[in-house]
C-alpha cells in the first residue's frame, strides 16, 4: 500500500512558559515530540471536544457512574437506554457527522468509545452482516445502559428492527443485518 502524505500547514502560536513547559514535559513522558502532542490535542479538539461542548456532555469518572447506574433497577437502565437511543443517539450522529448512514453511525460509535474511555471499540463485518463489540469495566448496569442505548438507537436511526443485543458485565455486542 503506498502512504500518501496529507498536505500540512506550518503555524506559530504563542505560548506561556508554563504551558510550555507542562507541554514538553508530557511529550517527553509519551516519548513523542511536542508537535504530535499538539496535533493530537487539535484532533480531539475537532473530532470531539467542540461537539461535546455543543451537545452538553458532562463528564464522569467511571466510580460515581458505577454508584450512579446502581441506584437504579435493571429495567429503569433498560428503558432509560431505550429512551436515549431514540432520542440522543440521533442527535448525536447528526451533530457531529450532519448526515445519517451506517457508516458515520460506525464512526460515532467509535469517537465516543475512543474519546470517553467508557468502552473499546470493536467491529467486524463482511459489508452486510455487522458485529460491534464493546469491551468496559464498568459493570453489568453500564452494558444495560449503554447497550440498549445503541441498540434502540441502531434501529431507530438505521431502520434495522432485527438488531440483536447480548451483554455482561464487561461486554456488549450488537448485531445487525443490513439488506
């Protein structure tokens, strides 16, 4: 496969010394160089952070939702998951990607995986039969949740009523056929 390099544009920016020093320091404990780590910075910018903002994301650490999710029965998770994947998982795709199809709701899926480390991101297909596994350490009530989410929202958005979910307490997969 031949790598074809994206054009780029070369920009100075102005920087505290402080800042600049936390940055130095950070890419020398990633063992990258300054300019990835500012790159990478920007890509989370573009992919997510100005998208979160706009959506009103809030952010959780893994325990208090843990102690969250366990306040509330199985069947509350379940249809609190239903309601946001009718609701919120369409607005999201469409905020973030303006457009529905299979593709960018793969995409969203993915950048919400990659962005909140609530789950790793995994898919197989064969172009019609679609496989998404997300592994977590968060618990069974975090699978009920955020795997009916994405069910009711696959079916929803994709009109796929035929999309099959299977959880435990670290796994989630979701099936789905597309004609």
């Amino acid at each position: 496969m031949a790598y074809t390099r994206k054009s780029t544009t070369l920009r100075t920016i102005r920087l505290t010394r402080d800042l600049d020093n936390l940055l130095q320091n950070d890419a020398k404990s990633k063992n990258i160089s300054i300019n990835s780590l500012l790159t990478s910075i920007l890509v989370k910018y573009a992919e997510w952070d100005r998208y979160a903002e706009k959506f009103g994301l809030i952010s959780l650490t893994r325990a208090d939702s843990k102690s969250l999710l366990e306040a509330i029965d199985d069947n509350k998770l379940s249809q609190i998951g239903q309601d946001l994947g009718k609701r919120a998982f369409k607005e999201f795709i469409i905020l973030w990607f303006k457009k529905i199809d299979v593709e960018k709701v793969l995409e969203g899926i993915s950048i919400w995986c990659k962005y909140t480390g609530n789950a790793k991101y995994e898919l197989e297909t064969d172009g019609r039969n679609y496989t998404i596994t997300l592994n977590h350490d968060i618990g069974e009530k975090w699978s009920n949740l955020t795997g009916h989410l994405v069910l009711q929202g696959i079916k929803t958005v994709l009109g796929l009523p035929n999309a099959k979910l299977d959880f435990t307490d670290s796994l989630i997969i979701i099936k789905f056929f597309v004609p």
